[in-house]
C-alpha cells in the first residue's frame, strides 16, 4: 500500500509493525531455500552411508584424492536431487516451518 504525500516520503506500509507482504515473499523464498539446502545436506549424509557400505579393495587403491573427488561428486548430486527430484523433505519442512512462522505472526499481532 503506498501512500503518495507528494513530498517523496513514503511511510512504512505497516505502522503497527506487521510484515509488507512483499517482504514476507522474500521471506518465504528464503525460507525454501534453507529447506532445500537441509534436504541437500540429508541426501549427501544418505550418500555417504550408503557409499560406506561398498567394500574396499579392487584394482585400484583409493587415495586421499579419489576421497576427495567422490564426496565432491555426492555433494553436487545431493544438490542436484534436492533442487530436481524432490523427495519431500524440503517441501515437508516447508510447510511446518511456514506453519510456524504464520503462528507467530498471527499471535504477535493479537
């Protein structure tokens, strides 16, 4: 809601302290954003257990380099599944954090 004073001064568009819709947008962008990034962090724990589980040995040794690489490839697909595939996590957290976040500013207003 803008208001036009004809002097260039916009007041805040909530004076009582409450959110401008726009910014909870932002909010609610970011807050996906952590969501997905926590679903990427879950993938790549996944990852790493189940590539733990793969006996050693073979025809080549693996060095500390080949170590590297691999869990450098896991975080990238980690990322990858979790922007692409959607396993549900980000999207399950999402909403109960969103949940939240509309409870508080719901009390806060009251």
């Amino acid at each position: 809601m803008k208001i036009n004073t004809g002097n260039g001064y916009q007041p805040p568009v909530d004076p009582a302290g409450k959110q401008d819709p726009a910014d909870k947008n932002g909010q609610s962008e970011k807050l996906m954003d952590l969501c997905q990034q926590f679903e990427a962090v879950f993938v790549h724990n996944l990852l790493k257990g189940m590539r733990a589980t793969i006996p050693g040995g073979g025809l080549l040794e693996k060095g500390l380099d080949s170590e590297m690489i691999e869990e450098m490839r896991d975080l990238e697909v980690s990322k990858a599944i979790s922007r692409h595939q959607h396993i549900g996590i980000a999207d399950a957290l999402y909403r109960q954090l969103s949940g939240l976040e509309k409870q508080n500013s719901d009390k806060s207003g009251d």
